[in-house]
C-alpha cells in the first residue's frame, strides 16, 4: 500500500486514510492510491463497509491545480474514473469529512454514499474561481442531492459554506459533535448502516433533477443573471452541465461533463484565472524576508485621521476584532467620522450583512481622540490625513515623539515619497506604505511600500497583518503612484485625451466595460471624486508627469464644482445610482479641443480599448523595470483587485502575453507614429518591452 493512503481493518471495516501533506491534493498519485484501496476493500469479503477520511484530520482541498492544463490532468486514474468506480461499490461507502472537502474533495464526498462532518467543516465547489466547472460529477451528482437550484447557485457562487448549512441543504447526513469524535461517530454510523442492511447508496433526494422545475426554468436562470457574468465562459458551461443533469441519465449526463470540463480547462479565461490563484501565492515571497522570521506583535492600531479613507481603515481592523484608535485635530470632524462609521455598519444591518449586535461590539472597539498621547501604545499607527507633504512629515515628526519603540509608522498615501517620511524620523526602518483601496472595509487589496530602510520584520509583520483583516498585500517599491495610481495616470491620460479628439465618456467606459472591467475610467472617476484627483495631482505634479490635453478637461470639471457623484456631475450627471451622458460635457471637451488645435473624429471601439489598455500595459512593464513592482503577477493582482480589471483575463499584464508582446510593440509603435507630437511624448515603449521582444520572451519579467 502507498505511502499516500493509511489502510485499516477494524471489525468489518476498511478505514482508507488519505495522506497526501498538507491539504490532500487529489493529484495523479493519491489518486491512483485510492483507488487501489478502494478496489481492496470492495474485493474483501471481510469488509462489510468502507470509511474515507483524512488521516491528518482534513478531507481533501481538492485536486492538485498545478496539473489543470497538463497530461497529468487527466493521467490514469483520471478522478471522474475513480469517482466512478468508488459510486459503484456495493458497500456502504461514508465519507468522513474534517475541516475541508473542496472542489474535487467535495466530488469525492458525493460519489460516496453516506456523509458525516465535523462541527466546523467548510465545503463548497469553487471551481468556478478558476474558469472551471465541477468535473468529476459535481454537476450531476449535487443535484441529485439538494435539487437543481440549489446546486446551480453553490457551483456558480463558488461560497464555501459550514456544516450546519451543508446538513440543512442536504450535502451531509450527520454532524459529530466534535472534530476528535468524527472518526468514532463515522464508525458508529458505519454499524448502523451495517445493522440494518442499508443499501451502498441511498435512494437519492432528486433522483430526477429535472423534475418539478418550470419548463422555462434554466432559460430564465440565464436570462436573470447572465448580464452579470458578462464575458466569462464557465458559467455557461455550468448551466449547460446542470441541463445535461436534468435531461440525461447519470451515465450520459457525467461524459457530458467531462466535456464540458476540457473546453473550460483548454480555454484562455482558466488559465487566466489559474495564472492569478498562482500569483496570489508568489505575492507572498518577498526577497528578503525569511517565512521564519519573528513577528512584531500587533495588538492595538492606530488610525490618524477620520475621514472617509480613515474610518474605513478603522472598520477594517474592528471587523477583525483589532481595537483601533481614530485621532482627528478636530472635534466636529471626530465625530462626524465615528457617525459616519455607526451609519456604514447600520447600513450593513439593513442589508442581512450584520446583526445588530455586532453593531455595538464593533464601535467599542474604535476609539476616538484627539490627543496624540492616547497613541502612545499602539503597535501600527496608519496616517490618513490628506495635505501639503510638509504637513505629513509633521505628523510622523509628532508620532516619532510620542509612539513606543517597536511601533510601525506607516502612511496610507499614494502621492508622497515614502523615503522622505522615513528620513523626518529617528526609526526610519520602522517606516511603511500601507496603501488601503476606497471603500476600505470593502477593497481587498493594500498595497505595502517598502522604503529603502523599512526593516524586514516590519514588512513581514505588515504582510501578516494585512491578512489578518481579510486583505490581499502586494509589494511596491517606493516611487510616485506606487503601482497601481502610476498606472492608472497614462490609463485615465488617454481616455481624457480621447474625449478631446472625438470620443465620449460613455464610449470610452462602455468599451471598457465590454472587454470585462467592473467599472469605466470617467464612471471610476466621478466615484472617486473628481476634487480628489485633482487635490493628488496638484499636490503631486513634479511627481506625475502632464500633458496640457490630459488634465484640462478634469481641471475644467473641478472649476466647475462638478466633483462627480457627490455633487451629481462630473464627466456625467447622476440621479441617484443612474448616471446619464451630459452634453455640457461634450460641448466643453469640443471647445478644449479647438484651443488645443486637437482634431476631433469619431473614435472606433478598438481604438478606444488599444489606446487605453496599451499605455496601462507599457506603463506596468515600466514598473517592473524599475523595480517598483516585484513580479508580473504582482501587477496583474493589484489591478484585478483594485481596478476591477477582469480576473478572467489574468490582469493587463497576462493580457498583453496573450495578446503578444511582439503585436503589443507593434501597436505602441504604430500609434506613436500616428498621432504626431503626443504620439511620440506619450506611446514610446518601455525599453523592457523592447528587449523582451528582441530576445523572443513570450512572459513579462526583468532581465
């Protein structure tokens, strides 16, 4: 027997371990073990029924992704063959489930017969997140199980649900009262069963899926929410895979699966997807930084400043159970924060996010003063306040004086030089870029900056901390926009400029919006504040580069009061969550465009997307030249989870790969050429692109 399998004999029963360090990858060679055990157990007359564990308490994380779009893949045993074989057992098969059954560990499950989980089991179908669907029956035995609706939306959501949700569905039979009983109370069930001559499967919920359902009922399921799945691909296969399970006999309905599965794992929107779940797990190896390396202890934080960007800072670290104190210099704009903050999470009550009590114990963990001495034992002092440089230094000269020694002193500002606070202090290596998204509570990504001094432990403390509250942390290097501002700067530049030249903003956001990203520049724009922007480009213009034609437009807007959303104009008018085109906008862009001696013409969709997405990317590989961005990846995660750029597209920088470096290059150069002086200012390639063209590199990466 294999190493990768524990096989047992107790008293009539076969106890199959699975082995396979850490989480049970249900790759090539475990499958092949399990399968060899449970041929044994089935050819055995001395077991009467057969008990799937996993030997390190945790089932299964489900199959290996290293082998999606590989021959191991589908190498023999392929799971759905394994599956299949383990179904039709004539013994009673029970799956006992601790901690995880994921993905194809879940599939593994259902193919079983009978189910039992600990307490604090997390099961789910999340193939969905890598462009995939179920393919080894999930979408055929499920809703024999808990009915078709049911089924559809656990696979098309991707959630990882709990135990008490699982029984109540009907994914589990038992729930042991503890995650130490769950093998005894599997064995006890597995008596049971014995005891009374319980069939190898039981008659199932649905053993017609299909039946009972509206004739109507998947054309309606599309209708209703196809709008949301936009372009992506998997979706479309799931319900076609959930059609095949209410038309098809189970036989027929699995090799319909199975091919549904191949055309998603064959596509570009999974590898896409596989390509970020890989770069999240790259994002956390920083050179530098040992795994092992001691922690700072962060049990109290520190939020300066009570606006918007800071009571969110806050919520983040409450809603983890951090206790927070919020400073403001001023007692109206305190308490204004801590009411805004009460409404946000009250706001969340009315929306089934929270409960009510969970209201209170979340405010009592923030704090709110306004003396600097009350930070005086904080472990991570965040810096949210918005003005002159001179005016943060001043903050971090205070907050020198009056933190404990060990503090972290990070600043959440994208539009400063981090060295520069750094150097104000007597602690620079205790100096960081926390770099938090608006909504905070909300926005999964921060970026952490790290200063030519920051010490090692403090960024490993950040890193970890930042996953803590819930957040996916991303390495920049210091330099002006750090990454993910620096390149929406040529992104935002060209979309401006092609209003001037002919475009309007609801072209430029719709073209945007159809290639998959969540929102558009000039929608992005008006949500964020147009006074936002221009405070950061102001305070900021020796940092960022200008062009006259990029910023008049907006300069123009901000003159006019039109802030965006908050004001109900900006680049659009807005009517409570409808916005509509605005010809004042236009007729002001004509004008611009006359004084500028810009040409105006209709624009054409690809050139509005080329134009855009062209400078993003050539801005991105710049990044990574220079350092500021470690990997490829790195970029690729900030602007799926800061800028809503499509994950099913791998982020720009996966996207320019698949798109061609070489056809990239060619683009850049073509318009560069096409459009004059700004052509030439604005569309130089990065020298990296370049060198990365010439020596035949199909990947974006320093060399």
């Amino acid at each position: 027997m294999s190493d990768l399998i524990h096989y047992r004999l107790e008293e009539g029963l076969a106890l199959i371990g699975l082995d396979r360090a850490p989480v049970n990858a249900l790759d090539q060679t475990l499958r092949a073990a399990l399968s060899d055990a449970c041929e044994r157990a089935a050819a055995d007359p001395r077991v009467l029924a057969i008990i799937l564990h996993g030997e390190r308490e945790l089932f299964s994380a489900g199959s290996d992704i290293k082998e999606f779009g590989t021959d191991a893949s589908f190498a023999e045993p392929d799971l759905p063959s394994t599956l299949t074989r383990l179904a039709a057992i004539h013994k009673p098969v029970i799956a006992a489930l601790g901690k995880v059954a994921l993905g194809g560990g879940l599939e593994l499950a259902l193919a079983c017969g009978y189910r039992i989980g600990e307490p604090n089991l997390r099961v789910g179908l999340s193939e969905i997140n890598l462009g995939l669907l179920p393919g080894a029956g999930g979408t055929q035995r499920l809703p024999r199980l808990i009915g078709v609706e049911s089924a559809l939306n656990l696979i098309l959501s991707g959630k990882i649900i709990g135990a008490e949700n699982a029984r109540l569905l009907g994914l589990l039979d038992r729930i042991a009262p503890s995650a130490e009983r769950l093998l005894d109370e599997a064995r006890e069930y597995a008596y049971e069963l014995i005891a009374c001559r319980a069939p190898a499967r039981p008659v199932e919920a649905w053993p017609e899926p299909g039946e009972g359902l509206p004739d109507d009922f998947l054309a309606r399921y599309r209708a209703e929410h196809e709008p949301t799945w936009k372009s992506r691909l998997a979706p479309r296969l799931v319900l076609l895979a959930l059609e095949a399970a209410c038309l098809l006999p189970l036989d027929e309905g699995l090799l319909k699966e199975l091919a549904l599965f191949r055309q998603a794992e064959s596509s570009r929107q999974s590898k896409a997807l596989r390509h970020v779940f890989f770069a999240e797990r790259e994002a956390a190896r920083i050179p530098g930084v040992c795994a092992d390396l001691p922690l700072r202890k962060i049990m109290r934080v520190a939020v300066i400043g009570a606006g918007t960007m800071g009571g969110e800072i806050a919520m983040s670290f409450a809603n983890a159970g951090i206790p927070v104190a919020l400073l403001e210099s001023d007692g109206q704009a305190l308490d204004r924060g801590l009411t805004q903050i009460r409404g946000n999470y009250e706001s969340s009550v009315r929306c089934g996010r929270l409960r009510p009590e969970q209201v209170q114990s979340r405010m009592d963990l923030i704090f709110g003063t306004l003396d600097y001495a009350d930070l005086s034992e904080a472990d991570l002092v965040i810096a949210a306040v918005f003005g002159t440089p001179e005016v943060r230094q001043q903050v971090f000269r205070t907050l020198d004086k009056v933190c404990k020694p060990g503090a972290i002193l990070a600043t959440n500002i994208s539009s400063l030089d981090l060295d520069a606070i750094a150097a104000t202090v007597t602690r620079p290596h205790d100096v960081v870029g926390l770099h938090f998204f608006s909504p905070a509570s909300a926005m999964r990504l921060v970026e952490v900056v790290r200063g030519e001094v920051t010490a090692p432990d403090v960024l490993a403390t950040v890193l970890d901390t930042a996953r803590r509250i819930g957040k996916l942390p991303v390495i920049s290097g210091v330099g002006s926009g750090f990454i993910g501002n620096r390149m929406f700067e040529p992104y935002a530049r060209e979309a401006n400029r092609l209003v001037l030249e002919g475009a309007t903003p609801a072209q430029v956001d719709r073209v945007l919006t159809e290639l998959g990203l969540n929102m558009g520049v000039f929608s992005m724009l008006d949500l964020a504040g147009i006074d936002m922007g221009f405070l950061a480009c102001d305070s900021n213009r020796a940092g960022i580069s200008h062009d006259a034609s990029y910023c008049r437009l907006g300069e123009e807007l901000h003159a006019m009061g039109r802030y965006g959303q908050k004001t109900g104009r900006g680049f659009y008018l807005h009517e409570g969550r409808n916005r509509k085109d605005d010809a004042e906008v236009i007729a002001l862009a004509e004008r611009l465009a006359g004084e500028l001696e810009i040409p105006r013409d209709p624009m054409d969709d690809q050139e509005i997307l080329e134009r855009c997405l062209f400078t993003l990317i050539n801005e991105g590989i710049q990044l990574l030249d220079e350092g500021i961005a470690l990997r490829a990846g790195d970029i690729d995660l900030v602007w799926i989870n800061g800028y809503g750029f499509p994950a099913h597209l791998g982020g720009p920088m996966h996207y320019a790969e698949q798109l061609g470096l070489g056809n990239l290059l060619v683009g850049l150069q073509r318009y560069r050429q096409t459009l004059g002086e700004y052509g030439e200012t604005w569309f130089k390639p990065a020298p990296l692109l370049e060198r990365l063209v010439a020596a035949g590199r199909k990947r974006i990466e320093r060399f």
